[in-house]
C-alpha cells in the first residue's frame, strides 16, 4: 500500500501503459483519476476497476487542448481534492519527413507529447507548492537517446520531456516536490502493435535485439512508475529511469 492516501492523476488512462498505471496505484491504495479522448474505453475501465471495489473516477480530456484538461482537472479535484501524484502518460508517436511534415501536424503531435507535461504541472502544481510535497512521473522513451529514422519529431518530443523533467526537479524540489521521468523500451500495447504491424520487418527488427528476448508488458513500467510516485523514491528527483531490458546497453 505504497500509495495509500494520495490522488494519483494518470493522463491517457484507458490503454496501454496508462491503464496499467491506473491499475497498479489503486492496488497500491491511492485514489486515482484518469483521463482519455477515448471516452467509452475510459467510461468501461473505471467500471471495471470500480466493481473490484477500487477507488477511481475517468473524467474525459484532450491533453492537447489546455481548456479541456482544466474541466478535467476541476472534476478530478472535486472528486478526490488535490492531486498529490501526476503521472503524464499520454502520448502519440509520430513518423515523419522532415520536408513532408507540416506545421498542423508538427503542432498536434507536439501540443498532446510535449505542451501537456507543461500544462498538467501548471494546473497540479499550486496545491502541490502549498502542501509542500509532491510527485510528478513523465513517460519519455528510449527514442529521447536513440531513434530510428523517420521518428524525428518523437525523438525531439521525448527529448523534450526529459528537459523539461530535469527542469520541475530543480525548480520545484524546494516546495519537496519531486519530478522524474521514466523511459520505457518496446512494450506491448495498442500503439506499439500498430506499429509492429505496419510491416513485418517492425517486428522481426525489434525483436532481434531485445537482450531478454521479449518485449516488456505494461505492468513492468507501471511498477516502476508507481514507485517513484512513493516515498520509497523519497530522494529521486530528476532522473530518468530507462525501463527497456537492457536495450540501450547495445552497442549498434
Ligand atoms: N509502447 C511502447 O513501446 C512505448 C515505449 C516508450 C514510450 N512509450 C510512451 O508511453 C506512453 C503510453 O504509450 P502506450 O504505448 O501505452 O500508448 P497507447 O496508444 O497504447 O495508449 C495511450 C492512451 O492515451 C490516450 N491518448 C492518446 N492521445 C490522447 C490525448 N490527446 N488526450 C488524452 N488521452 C490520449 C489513448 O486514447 C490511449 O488510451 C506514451 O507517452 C508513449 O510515447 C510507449
């Protein structure tokens, strides 16, 4: 019961890496709110996970759009009280050419993986400035250190996270308010297996260099992420944590 009397805020909550979050902190006692565009997937995990007796509430947002995450957040509080544990989670990968890409699709991809870390910190932070303590996870990648061509605008929003992760840790650790970041390597989910499947070399490449000759499930980052959100993380501020089996061990 690591997290027991905290209100975890997990974005992008309904699938993949976020649900697995959302999952592992309720075990771990805490209330936990989540938010998602996808609104009856949402809708059916806070079910689900409300019939097993947990403490959970989905509030539908955008996290590209700052207005939408407000609403939420204003819903979230009135519900729980103030978040003590965010954890930004939502993301969308982007393969692009630098010469084909537009401004529009520059913009989206970087508003939802890269403007949200900032604007869920600006909402979450002024309670957690007067509490004098608080917890902020962001989910960056292994592409913030090496890529594959193609995925330009995921390395530099990723990059972008780590940045902006080591800068919360410097300017909120004085109101005891930790700020990390968390790297996962290939993990099954519905974006991952999007990909993989886009052609049959994704999944033969990817699997040729895992050191432990599988990919990692979604509860191995959500762990470690429920981790750093605890007091058992009480002295980890602005580190990122790669959680990818060894695969940036590898030398080409
Ligand atoms: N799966 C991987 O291998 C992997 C590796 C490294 C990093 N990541 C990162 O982990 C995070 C989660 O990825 P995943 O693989 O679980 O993705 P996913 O697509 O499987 O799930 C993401 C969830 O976020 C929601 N979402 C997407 N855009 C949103 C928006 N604008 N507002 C609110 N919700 C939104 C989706 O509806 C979905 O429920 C992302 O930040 C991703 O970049 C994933």
């Amino acid at each position: 019961m690591k997290l027991h009397n905290e209100h975890v805020f997990v974005t992008g909550g309904a699938a993949g890496i976020g649900a697995a979050i959302v999952l592992d902190a309720v075990q771990q006692g805490a209330k936990v709110s989540f938010c998602d565009i996808n609104v009856p997937a949402g809708k059916a995990y806070a079910a689900e996970l409300t019939s097993q007796g947990f403490t959970v509430f989905f509030h539908q947002a955008d996290v590209g759009e700052f207005e939408s995450l407000k609403v939420a957040h204003e819903a979230i509080v009135k519900e729980f009280g103030p978040v003590t544990c965010l954890v930004n989670n939502a993301g969308i990968s982007s393969n692009a050419d630098p010469v084909e890409m537009t401004d529009d699709e520059w913009n989206n991809f970087f508003n939802v993986d890269l403007k949200s870390v900032w604007h869920t910190a600006k909402l979450v932070l002024p309670a957690m400035r007067s509490a004098k303590k608080g917890a902020i996870v962001n989910i960056a990648s292994i592409h913030a250190r090496m890529t594959h061509p193609k995925f330009f605008p995921y390395a530099a929003g990723k990059s972008g996270v780590i940045g902006l992760t080591r800068n919360l840790a410097l300017d909120e650790g004085i109101h005891q308010i930790r700020t990390n970041a968390v790297s996962p390597g290939y993990t099954l989910t519905p974006l991952l297996e999007e990909w993989l499947a886009q052609r049959p070399e994704n999944r033969t490449g990817a699997m040729a260099v895992q050191p432990m000759d599988r990919m990692a499930k979604t509860s191995e980052i959500a762990k470690v992420v429920t981790f750093l959100l605890s007091d058992d993380a009480s002295f980890v501020n602005g580190a990122d944590w790669i959680v990818d089996g060894g695969l940036s061990c590898r030398f080409a």
